[in-house]
C-alpha cells in the first residue's frame, strides 16, 4: 500500500491516440452506414410505399446520427480530451505537497476538457482543494482518508505516495 | 447510469438532430416521389373521403406512355398552397363546387375521349366535365376508392392548362378513361 503511484505515463499517450483512432473510425463507418441505409430506402419507394419509406427514412437517420453525435460527445472527443490533458501533465514539473486526502463527490466539467473531481488535502494548516482527473479517482481510493505524498502538476493530482514517499 | 446521465445532459442536440433529420428526409422524399409536370398526371379531388394511395396504384396500373407517375391529391384543409390544386390535370369536384373552380376547367370537344354513356356537364353551350357519381342512382366510378357524399352530384373536368391533353399527349384523357371503368 505505501508505494507510490504516477496517475499519468508515457505509455498513455499511445493507447489514447489508438482509442481516438477507433473511435473516429467507429463514427465514419456509422455515419456511412446510417447514410447508405436512407438511400437504399429512397431508391425502393413506390408509390404504394412512399410513406412507409420516408417514415422509416426519418427513423434510421435520426438513430443513427443520435448515435454518431453520441460516439462522437463522449467517445472521440473525451479521448481527445484525454490526451491533451495527458500530454500537459507529463510535461509540466509537479510540485510536492503532503497532507491528509480525502475524495470528495464534487464533480466539474471544464468546457472542452476533461471531467475533473475535487479533492481536500489537509497539512495542518490549511485545506487545498485539488482536482484530479474523474477516470483517474478509483486508483486514489485506497489513499482516502490517509496522509499522503501528492504530486501537483498544474493544479492537477499527477501521481500519489504514502506520506514519506519520495514521488 | 452515466449513459443515461450523458444523454440527459444533451437533450437539446438529440432534438434538434430529430428534427433536422424530418425536415431534410421530408424533402428528399418530396423530391424522390414527384416528377415534371411533364412526366405525371395529377387527379385532384374533392370529396368525402379518398383512398389516394389505392387509387393512384390502380391507375397507374394502365399508365399511359411517357408517364412517369400519377398523383392523387385529395381535398386537405391542411394544404399549405393551391400550388398543386391549380397544376393538377384531372379534377373530381362535387356539383355546389363547380363554380368555384369553372376558371380551371377546360372544354371538351364531343368525341374526343371515350366518356361511354355519361351525362356531361355543359356550360354556355360547351362540354365542361362528365358526371363521375349520380346521387339520384347512388352509382359512380371508382366508388371503391373515393367516398361520394350520397346526396351530391360529381363531375370529372379537365384542366386548362394540363399538358395532357388533346392538343397534348393526351394522357391525361386516357386516365380518366381508365378511372370511369374503375369499380
């Protein structure tokens, strides 16, 4: 339990990128399969099913771009998203604080970036409120409530320690 | 959970994705189920009730030549313009409506369609349209299709202006042959 903990590796940047990769091939192939679908259906309408066809027309373009906006919302760009953050944190020297954490249940969302959860960390003195990455929080929960060695690059929890741990 | 949380949080986009996707299908399929004036033959008509798709199936059955499509556009209070009403080739109106619409209507010379034995319905000494439902014998043409109101004569005319005509491909006049022999 007293090891330390690096939130963020190169090796994410990589597996991030293949992720953006899948999902933007994901969102073409639905887009183009939503899109051939309406046409196939508008070459087999007749005039005994003119309705029918537009009707299910509407149904399957409005399904599938539901999806595409869908995949495209919390798939690619949360990826995206993902990897800038990444990227920034992986660049930017951290700095070292110590103190009592404790995982709290306020969430942000920070427009065109990542969703973030509040942290307190107690030294004594003062309470600091840090934000840390909202897909990173299981791999703090065993650290709640136990005094701690954090590593802060940009505001952002970057990597985690037991409260000698040299991070 | 979340997904229900991520679509919540997005309720705007998938209604406005909706509608943009009726208003824009709407219009290719007016596009892909319409054709020129030319190339269709449009049957206005004005009664109780109409079974339009039925009806346009069984007449395009003996479609005559160089006819793409032939339309049925029943009576609608919805009808955004007179657009269609005023293009149409064939108009089946009831008997209190003739003089509404007598400026579309265009003459007949005798002979020169297969109207059988029908009484015709004249005008200032010309042929204007021929009875298509008589109230006095409850009998009428496509009747399977197009509920008559009991009590009122109809007539079939001919626009003015179709395109269809004698003078044009005639068509139009083939169809209406076609439509008095319907059950």
């Amino acid at each position: 339990m007293e090891t330390t903990q690096k939130l963020y590796s190169p090796a994410d940047l990589p597996r991030l990128e293949k992720k953006i990769k899948r999902e933007r091939t994901l969102i073409w192939a639905l887009a183009g399969l939503t899109l051939a679908a309406c046409i196939l259906l508008a070459c087999l309408t007749n005039t005994a099913n003119a309705e029918e066809m537009e009707l299910a027309a509407i149904v399957c373009s409005t399904v599938g771009g539901w999806l595409v906006i869908y995949r495209r919302l919390f798939g690619l760009l949360e990826a995206r998203y993902e990897l800038q953050h990444a990227r920034y944190l992986l660049e930017t020297p951290g700095d070292i604080l110590r103190g009592r954490l404790s995982i709290t249940k306020e969430r942000l969302r920070i427009k065109n970036s990542i969703r973030i959860r509040i942290l307190l960390l107690e030294d004594g003195e003062q309470t600091r409120r840090l934000k840390v990455n909202e897909t990173r929080v299981k791999a703090l929960r065993p650290w709640d409530g136990r005094q701690v060695t954090v590593e802060l690059a940009g505001g952002y929890v970057a990597g985690i320690g037991g409260a000698d741990a040299d991070l | 959970m979340r997904i229900f949380k991520n679509i919540f949080s997005q309720l705007h986009r998938w209604i406005l994705w909706a509608l943009i996707s009726a208003v824009f299908w709407g219009w290719i399929f007016q596009l892909v189920t319409n054709t020129t004036p030319a190339h269709k033959i449009v049957l206005y008509t004005s009664v109780e009730s109409c079974e339009d798709k039925a009806l346009a199936l069984a007449l395009e059955e003996d479609r005559p030549e160089g006819i793409k499509m032939i339309k049925v556009h029943p009576f609608s209070y919805a009808m955004f313009d007179d657009g269609e009403l005023l293009s149409a080739d064939l108009y089946v109106v009831s008997a209190p409506e003739v003089e509404e619409y007598r400026s579309s209507f265009a003459a007949m010379e005798e002979g020169s369609w297969d109207w059988g034995d029908r009484e015709l319905y004249r005008l200032d000494g010309q042929i204007l349209g021929v009875k298509i439902y008589d109230a006095a014998t409850g009998e009428g043409a496509a009747k399977s299709y197009l509920g008559y109101a009991p009590d009122t004569d109809y007539y079939l005319f001919f626009n003015v202006a179709s395109l269809h005509l004698g003078d044009g491909d005639g068509a139009a006049l083939r169809v209406a042959e076609h439509l008095l022999k319907l059950p």
